[in-house]
C-alpha cells in the first residue's frame, strides 16, 4: 500500500447492511455481473465485520481496522494508524499518525470524499456528523438515504461530478457508504409490499440494483488513473435467522460480511447497462 497511495486514486465502497451469503449465492449465480467481475476469481472473500452496525464498523474502518478474514492467525493489514504493539502491522501496511484513513489521505495530498447514504451519514445532527466530518468534503441528500428506491444511482450522479470537477493532477480518495441494502428494501423487487416487509430475497433484489449502476461508478472512480478499490459490506443483518432480526447483535448473519479489493484500470473496458 505504501506504492498506491500517491500514484493510485482510491475508492471504497461499503454496501451497508450487505450479508455475506447472499452476495455469494448471487455472485454464484451471476446475477451480479458488474460486481462479479471484478472479484477475484469473481468471488467474494469471506470477512469478519469489525462492528455490529455502521457507527462502529465505519469508525473501525476508517482507523485502518478492515473486515478480517474469517479464518484463524494474524492478518496484515491495507491500512494502520501507527499503534505501538500492534500485531497486524506489516512491512506493506500504510502506516499513518493522524487518527483516521481520510484525514492521513488528505496529508498526502488526496482530495477526500464521503458520499453518504445510511443515517449515520447524514449531517442532520451531531452523531449524523462524526464520520461525514472526517473527510474535506461530503456530500448527503434524502435522494441518497434508505427510503429512497432509486438512492444508489443519486449517490453514483453525485459521484460523477464530484469526479469531473477535479483537476487531473488531484488524487483522490473517494468513499460511498451505498444505502439500498439496509432496511426498507423491499421496493427494490417487483410485486413485494409495504406490508410484507423485508426478506431475503429483497435484500437480493437490492444488491441487483446496486449492481447494475456500479459499472458508472466504477468507471467515474478510474477514469483519471488506476484506482484502488475496496467493496465491501460493514455488516450483515438477520431476517428470523435462528429467531433474531436486525443488527447490532452478535450473529453470524451480522457479523460475517463480504470483501474484494482489487485495481481498475484507467480507461479500460467499462460496460454500461
């Protein structure tokens, strides 16, 4: 990481709320082809949430503290704020002395963006702040939130010209927080109501529509330089799973999340569908 950060743009993308079973079965079943093609081997690897829900796994995340891979011994680290003892420290870590991954970017010259979406992002009050607060510039409308059944493509628009209004020198790291996974979702499949709720299966119908406006942004993101990419989920949420429903609990629909990180390359093929 110590050679992307000040060649590379970045990006990361957390898809709030998204379970990791599910997106396996859809990578699986290529049903999210955008998505799908960019993971290696187009499959997700299997993490393990640094917190229940979006307040704690984003202020983990952005202490350097990424989902965990869900498998036994110490696991080096993208990204550290400098912590003495600190097992998970290697030679390839970005290792920063600020509190936090934005504000270590902008003192290496990035030009730091949030694009919120859940209502931990908003800036509607001070909790609403923390985190958007951290980066030089954020961006949050009632179009990007989780009622809004056409919020990823607002985030993505938004997206596209925060992109378009830099100067080509200016690195960049970009941050989407993407709302649709998280609850309500169930207008995102067709003939689902109000009154039935949430499911499964419109948690899936969700990450179907992320998929399908990702390839704009994917596109936006590199469209200057390679850009190094996370996407990733900052927590699950249960459906009835053994009698539990919703997050900020410790249940393996929660806490086990999918992850990819991966480069774009400046200019290459992007589909747009």
């Amino acid at each position: 990481m110590n050679e992307v950060v000040g060649r590379d743009d970045l990006l990361l993308v957390t898809l709030d709320t998204l379970r990791h079973d599910v997106a396996s079965e859809l990578a699986a079943e290529g049903r999210i082809p955008h998505l799908a093609r960019h993971l290696p081997g187009e499959r997700w690897e299997e993490r393990h949430a640094p917190g229940s829900f979006t307040y704690a796994s984003h202020q983990a995340m952005f202490a350097g503290f990424l989902p965990t891979p869900a498998m036994p011994g110490r696991h080096p680290r993208l990204f550290a704020g400098r912590f003495g003892g600190s097992e998970t420290t290697a030679g390839r870590t970005y290792v920063f002395d600020t509190p936090d991954l934005p504000s270590a970017l902008a003192a290496a010259g990035y030009r730091t963006v949030c694009v919120g979406g859940v209502g931990f992002f908003n800036k509607r009050g001070a909790l609403g702040s923390v985190l958007p607060g951290m980066f030089q510039e954020s961006h949050w409308e009632p179009e990007f939130g989780v009622a809004s059944p056409t919020s990823f493509e607002a985030q993505v628009t938004r997206a596209e010209q925060v992109v378009a209004g830099l100067p080509p020198e200016q690195r960049l790291f970009l941050f989407v927080n993407v709302a649709a996974l998280h609850q309500p979702n169930w207008f995102h499949l067709p003939g689902a109501t109000r009154e039935a709720g949430d499911s499964r299966a419109t948690h899936a119908a969700a990450l179907t529509y992320v998929d399908r406006h990702i390839g704009r942004l994917f596109a936006a993101a590199s469209s200057r330089r390679r850009c190094f990419t996370i996407v990733c989920s900052d927590h699950g949420t249960a459906y009835g799973d053994d009698g539990w429903t919703g997050h900020r609990l410790a249940h393996e629909s929660v806490w086990t999340v999918p992850y990819a990180h991966f480069f774009l390359e400046n200019g290459a093929l992007h589909e747009h569908h």
